[in-house]
C-alpha cells in the first residue's frame, strides 16, 4: 500500500485511534484480513466471521508485525476504531485509488471474469505496472483489498467485479470509481438469485453507468443485453466480439487439435494473428475483450497479439491441463460452473479428444433456480451431440437429470453413469482408465470435484476431506 500514517488512516475511515503512541506512525505494508498473512508495517483489519473473530487475533498480528489494528472496538493494542470494518476498508481504499491516479480498469459478466481479468493484466503489464485482483477475490472485501496493493508505481489496476443483485456493482464502483468499464455476457449464472436474464442486465450495466463522461465502455457486440448498455452511458463505447461491425474482432476463428484457439485479430490500429495457450474456444472472446482495452490504452495490434499468445492461466482449476506419465490427461475446469462455461468446456473437450476416448465428470450448477432441471438435462443432451465418450454426473438430484439427459438424448446415453460422490468417481474412473484418455472436471465450486482431478493426478487416488 501506499504510505499513510495511522493519523492520516483514521481521519480517512472516521475512526478513533486507541493505545497509539505516535500517530505519525506510517502504514505501507499491506491491508490483510487474515492474521497469518500479516507482514511488518502492516494494517490488520479485524472482521468478525461466522466461525472466528478477527479481534480475537489483534495482538498476535501486532506481535507478527502490523502497525496496528481496524478494529471496532478496543483491543488492547494499537488499534483505530471504527463502527464498521467492512464500511472503513472501503473508505481507505477510495481514499488510495484517487490519490494515485492509476488508470483503473473494472471488469464483469456472468462467465469468463476471472480468465478475463487475467488475460487483461497480463497484456498491461508489458505496458506498465499493473495490479489486478488475485483468484475471483471480486465482492466487497476482496475489491478493496486488492485495490490497497497498488503502490507509487501502479499504473493500471484492473479490478473483478462480482454481483449478487441489483446495487451491488454500484456499491463497488463507487469504493473504486473505474476509467473503462467492461462487460463480457449476460448469462444464466446466479440466474435462481436475480429472477431472470434482465434483471442480470440490469445488475451487470450499472458498471457502465459509473463511468464518467471521458471514460470508455467497453461492450459485447455479440450479446444483446450487453450491446444495448451503451444506451446507460455517456462514455466512449468500444465493441468488441465476431460481429462485422465490433471495432475489436476476430476473423478466420477455429480450435486446433489440442483444444487451444487460434483467430485473426483485428483493432482499429491493424491487425495480426493470436494463437492462444488457454483452452476453449470460449476464451476467444475473453481475449477480444482484453484486446479492446489494451487497445483503448494505446497497445498496437502487434503489440496486443503478442501478450495474448503467450498469456497463461492465472488462476487455478479453470481449464488447468495436465497430462499423467501414461498419457492420460486431465481438464480441471471445477472452480465454478453455469450453463454457458459447461458448455464451452464440453466443446473443448471434444476437440482435444478427436482420436481418443473422453470423459465428462460433471456435477451440479448452482443458484438456476427454476432453470436448473432443463439447464442440467441439456447439459447431458450436449455431451452426447458432442460424441463424448462417457459422463460421469456426479453427486445428487441434479447429476441425475444431467445423466437423464444424456440417456434421453440417444443410445449413447446409455454410456452414462450416475454416482453418489467424489470419490466414488475417482473409483469409477481408476477402474477404467487407459492410456491416451482425456478427463474434463467441471461443477459448481460447492460440490468440490477439484478434489476428483486431483485425486486421478495422486499416486493414492483419494479424495482430500473437505
């Protein structure tokens, strides 16, 4: 973080100090809320959790090294005291971004955020120094964490921003106020929670009504709810996307042997050819997206090209490959799962199985609400029309609508199989494995078969308690 005295952050936060000796003490470690992440001239934000206390922690993380404690309430150790934690660690990062006069980048949608934010960052950062949000550490504590990392130095900060209903992204937009605002889809993911795909749209564009009037949106061509959001601004829009006449496209698409994408990029600088390390050909929308900004911050086509082709995954278990000694490779795809990125993750695996045989091991998509029983019964059908060579739907009664899909879908449905749980799969799948295989998966991150992929690349095979 930048350095600020513990005078400077209480003024700032509206807190009172309490055993401070000399307020002209200075801050310019990071903001951590977990005490054994604490660092010496930190500042320890204390956040009472369901299970744990973080006041409870406030003279060990002293003792470990932070200047003092966000706390609200005294705590025996040099401490500034407010009445909400959560409300002060939002203030001191809006406090941290306009005075560094970073270029800040903000990013939703309801699938590809995470992969996107990666691919952004890793683009600036061949510019200048750039901070972006660690993992999906996206909501109202993760947002301003992230942000207090930024130093003198920061450039670009490129922020994540999740949503679980309307006024959210405001709420977030306002702690960090954003230079280009970005928006990649609006899908069915939390679709139960919100009510319907408008009113995801409406959640998702108040990040382009945030943007002041030099500021830029930066907008799907190819989704309807999210074109349509350059009416909710007065900035600049850029589009992106396949469509003739997105400003940031990609022409001559196709998806190698080995699952990776390959495309024609075109920018209004000129144009030049991606080939992709990341798997799927969703991501080649996630890249026109980064493209568009990169662009939008004067990188060249060439430029821009360049960092997308040698750009990696970031973050774990989002289309993590990784081939066994006998040849067998695994997909772990399992950090989340809704309709659309099932989808795309099927199509992936279909091109990186051609000659070999596949596997689906998929389980539940969370929070469809009503969707949920066609979601997961089409889910099934598409591994079918795609020739996948066996889904395995694991866990409860929405792994057996996505089983029921596959076997309604045709004969081959019969090659489906329904089981209880993680480690029945690992079971399963130890049993019939052979060299050459190819193993995607994928569920929602509440049915933790992480641990399935995870297991098939362990000597043991067991799945890790959760």
């Amino acid at each position: 973080m930048i350095a600020l005295s513990l005078a400077e952050i209480a003024s700032v936060v509206g807190g009172q100090t309490h055993d401070i000796p000399d307020p002209s003490v200075q801050v310019h470690g990071p903001v951590v809320i977990d005490s054994r992440q604490v660092k010496d001239n930190s500042l320890f934000a204390a956040f009472v959790g369901e299970r744990v206390d973080g006041h409870d922690y406030a003279d060990q993380a002293v003792r470990s090294g932070a200047v003092a404690v966000l706390a609200q309430h005294p705590v025996g150790v040099p401490a500034i005291v407010v009445e909400d934690v959560q409300t002060a660690l939002g203030a001191l990062a809006r406090h941290v971004v306009r005075r560094l006069g970073a270029t800040l980048v903000a990013l939703t949608g309801s699938a590809g955020k995470t992969s996107t934010k990666d691919l952004i960052a890793q683009v600036l950062q061949r510019k200048a120094p750039t901070v972006f949000t660690p993992g999906s550490l996206n909501n109202e504590i993760g947002l301003p964490l992230t942000a207090l990392t930024a130093t003198e130095e920061t450039r670009f900060l490129v922020l994540e921003m999740g949503a679980r209903g309307i006024g959210h992204i405001r709420y977030l937009t306002d702690l960090t106020p954003p230079k280009i605002g970005l928006v990649l889809n609006v899908g069915t993911a939390h679709i139960g929670e919100f009510g319907g795909r408008e009113q995801i749209a409406q959640a998702k564009g108040e990040l382009v009504e945030a943007l002041p009037d030099d500021g830029t949106a930066v907008l799907n061509a190819d989704d309807p709810l999210v074109r349509a959001m350059a009416s909710r601004t007065k900035a600049k829009v850029i589009l992106f996307g396949e469509s003739g006449e997105a400003d940031v496209r990609a022409e001559n698409v196709r998806l190698m042997d080995s699952g990776q994408p390959a495309f024609m990029l075109h920018t209004p600088s000129g144009a030049s050819e991606v080939t992709m390390r990341l798997y799927g050909e969703h991501h080649v929308s996630n890249a026109l997206a980064a493209a568009a900004v990169a662009h939008e911050l004067g990188m060249s086509a060439s430029e821009i090209a360049t960092a997308i082709s040698e750009a990696g995954s970031l973050s774990r278990w989002r289309m993590e490959v990784t081939e066994r000694p006998d040849g067998v490779t695994i997909v772990n795809d399992a950090y989340n799962a809704n309709p659309e990125s099932m989808r795309a993750a099927l199509r992936a695996l279909a091109a990186m199985g051609k000659g070999r045989r596949t596997w689906a091991v998929l389980g539940k998509m969370a929070e469809l609400g009503d969707e949920a029983l066609a979601e997961h019964d089409a889910v099934g059908r598409l591994a079918v029309r795609l020739n996948v060579g066996k889904l395995v739907a694991v866990g409860g009664r929405e792994a057996s609508w996505l089983q029921l899909g596959a076997y309604n879908e045709g004969s081959w449905g019969e090659e489906s199989v329904h089981v209880s749980d993680a480690q029945a799969a690992v079971d399963l799948l130890r049993s019939e494995l052979r060299p050459g295989d190819v193993v995607l998966v994928k569920a929602s991150r509440s049915v933790g078969l992480e641990g399935v992929a995870q297991a098939l690349l362990d000597a043991e095979g067991e799945v890790a308690a959760r």
